[in-house]
C-alpha cells in the first residue's frame, strides 16, 4: 500500500513538472487529489501580497462561489489554514462559529464539510487546496493526512510554475518596452536612455503600468 502511495506521488510529481503554467499545475493537481480522496468538489488559492487570496483552479461553480466568499468576507478555512499554517477541518461549514460571515453566506451554496490544507515550500507559503462536499462531517483524520502529503509534492511544483510565470511575463514586458523605446528613438531622435525616460515618465503622469504604455504606444503609435 506504501508503495503504491509512493508511485502516486512520483507519477504526480514529474505531470505537475510537466504542466506550462500555474493553472494547469493546479488543475492537474486537483485531479489527482481527488481520484485519491474521492470528493468532486476542490480548488487550489494562491496567497498574493498583502494577504490577498486568487483562485489558480477549482472544479465547479459552487466551489468558486465558497472560494470567492472567503475573499469577500475575508475569513474562511483557507485563510485559517495559511495564517495558523495547520489544516483546517469543517465538520458543517453552515454552522461553524470560527467564521461567522462566512458560514452565513456558504450555507446558501450547499457545500457542508471542507478540508482546507496550506501549501507551502521550505521557504514560504504559497496557498490553501480546498476540498469540499455537501455532506456533512465528510473529511477524516486520514483525508487530512493523505491530502497534507499530495499538498507538500505539489506545492513546489506550483511554486516554480509561478516563478516561471513571472519571468516570462516579465521578460514579455521587458521586450515591449523595448519595442516602444525603438519607436521613439526613430520617430523624435532620442537616445536609448532618453526613449525610457519619455515611457517612465508618462507611466507615472498617467498611474498606468509601464508595460501597458509600451503595448499602447506599439498598437496605436501614440502615447494618449
């Protein structure tokens, strides 16, 4: 049996590594979650700076909607698990009384038990896999374990797909400013340095990213 948990989590591992971006990472991730622990509702969130909380994948509608309650409201399971940095388990999310706002609104959603676990690497804590479903007192002790092991593989690879992410996109960027600094250097005769300082400086006049103003000046020829 230990074996073949082991192979589980070694097959799981080298598809996530496989997966181009964050949001297949964490719906293949999910997949494998599930098949394992046998519950049809799931979702992968992703902590951003300042505590703020984004879905990267879940498996329906109703999940989305008990994820997006826990933004709105600002409290709920995933956040506990993150902030405590230990799982949570709801027995009856409708009744629980750690997150009063948010029980309110979920029981309207009909999702009763959750298992939500923090993702984490060596380093940092990186979001919460939520598990969901509409009996009650669904997750047991050995659910929480199970999905705490599935959680530890994945959370690198869900990690390093971030990190990628953000190079590309910053390497995208990188190569759309330069685009527009050609633009300007041909049309008004400015240096390379000079070009940048006319993009910097309208960004900051105009509180718009400096990639969005390199990607209008290429589409439109203009700045305004």
């Amino acid at each position: 049996m230990k074996d073949k948990f082991a192979q589980e989590l070694a097959q799981m591992a080298l598809a996530l590594h496989e997966q181009p971006d964050v949001e297949q990472t964490a719906e293949r991730f999910l997949d494998y979650v599930q098949s394992t622990i046998g519950t049809q509702h799931a979702s992968v969130v992703l902590l951003h700076r300042g505590g703020r909380l984004e879905s990267a994948a879940s498996t329906d509608a109703l999940v989305e909607e008990a994820d997006r309650l826990q933004v709105e409201t600002g409290e709920g399971p995933s956040y506990a698990a993150i902030h405590d940095e230990e799982s949570m388990v709801c027995a009856d999310a409708a009744s629980d009384a750690r997150w009063p706002a948010w029980s309110a609104e979920v029981a309207i959603v009909g999702l009763r038990s959750v298992l939500s676990v923090r993702l984490r690497t060596p380093t940092t804590t990186i979001g919460a896999l939520n598990l969901y479903d509409k009996a009650e007192q669904r997750f047991t002790a050995a659910d929480q374990a199970i999905a705490q092991v599935f959680a530890d593989h994945a959370a690198v690879a869900v990690a390093n797909a971030r990190s990628e992410s953000t190079l590309w996109q910053a390497i995208e960027a990188r190569k759309l400013i330069g685009q527009a600094q050609g633009i300007l250097m041909e049309r008004f005769d400015l240096t390379d340095e000079q070009a940048f300082a006319v993009l910097r400086r309208y960004s900051q006049d105009t509180n718009v990213k400096l990639r969005d103003v390199a990607q209008r000046l290429i589409a439109t020829r203009r700045l305004s």
